[in-house]
C-alpha cells in the first residue's frame, strides 16, 4: 500500500476513531451506585451524557458498590486499576466508615493508598468530600470531616468539600432514609463535580 493512500484513509478517518478513548473511574458507595433510583438517573449517568453531548472522548466506568467503605475500596483499587486503566478517578469513600463509627485516622490511611495507587497508575484524582449526621457528636464528626481536606492538601488534589452540600438537609431532595440523595437531587451533584472535573479533560 503506498504512502498516499494511508495517508488518505487516516485523514479520512472519523476523529472518534484516530482519537484515544479516555477512561473516567468513579469508586464510590450507594451514593455513586445509585441507590434507590434508575442508574439511568444517578449522577454518574448524567454525567457520561454530559459528556456525550460535548463530543468528549472521555467514558465513565462506574465502579461503586452500595455499602463500601475505604477498606472495601482499597481491597479493589488494584484489580481495577489493572482493568480499566483510568486517566482520571472520582473518589467518593468514607461515608460508610462515618455511619459505622470506623477510626477516621484509618480511614485516611485507606483514602491515602487509593489515591497514591491512582497517583502511581498515571490518573489524576478528584476527591469527593462527604459528611456524617450530627448525632454522632462533635469530636468525631470534625475528625471524620478534617480527613478529605487534610488529603486534598498532602496528596495535592482537588477536593469538592461535601458532594450534598445543599441537599442533605432538603427533605424534598433526600430519599425517606434521609441518607440517601433521590432522582431530583442527581443534576445538582453532577453539576457540583463538573468545574472540578472538565478542566481535567483534554
């Protein structure tokens, strides 16, 4: 085949074939999965047609399990990371280990190794921010709740401070577990990520 002709068919090529997919991961728990709604309807999902609308080569894996918790995420990262090979990973953890009174001082050491796992892999991280219900008191809700911008800082990566800032206390929002964000609430969370996640985005 000459040179001219493979010259012809690659410039003749559609761009999202010459174009490198690009992968997104987000590792969450049942606020990343989806839970008690569509998947269709979850954040994650309005997301990836975010992207679909503005021609990204960007696609999102959605890796997030209902009832995860940092421990549980640290278990997979690896195998994950093996098999998807993300540019860019959304780390939604430490809810679960919150409601389950785990040591927020262990919890940061399980974010910490995703992250420097993700970091080591060649992906960029954005770490999402989550707090706990008040009735857990003072002390341990401000331990838990210092863990996200302590590592933001020492790792050097974004942070959205609190995923349902606005919507935690909106019952109009909120599913009648009040824990879990419903269907009307999944916009405004994907809205909240999207300045911190498109400027990565080549």
């Amino acid at each position: 085949m000459s040179k001219f002709l493979i010259t012809v068919i690659f410039l003749l090529m559609p761009w999202s074939v010459m174009a490198k997919s690009q992968t997104i991961l987000v590792l969450g728990d049942s606020i990343s999965a989806g839970y008690g709604i569509e998947v269709t309807q979850g954040w994650v999902s309005l997301l990836q047609k975010k992207l679909v609308e503005s021609n990204s080569q960007y696609s999102i894996i959605n890796a997030s399990i209902s009832g995860e918790t940092s421990a549980g995420g640290l278990s997979r990262i690896d195998s994950i990371l093996t098999s998807h090979k993300p540019d860019i990973v959304l780390l939604q953890l430490g809810a679960n280990d919150g409601l389950r009174g785990l040591s927020p001082v262990q919890m940061k050491i399980n974010l910490a190794e995703i992250v420097q796992r993700s970091q080591t892999s060649g992906a960029k991280v954005i770490l999402l921010g989550m707090k706990i219900p008040p009735n857990y008191g003072k002390r341990y809700i401000d331990l838990f709740y210092a863990v996200y911008p302590e590592l933001a800082h020492e790792l050097n990566i974004q942070l959205v401070p609190f995923l349902l800032e606005d919507v935690a206390l909106d019952k109009n929002l909120m599913q009648a577990d009040g824990l879990h964000p419903n269907a009307k609430a999944q916009p405004i969370l994907a809205k909240k990520i999207e300045p911190y996640l498109f400027p990565l985005l080549k």
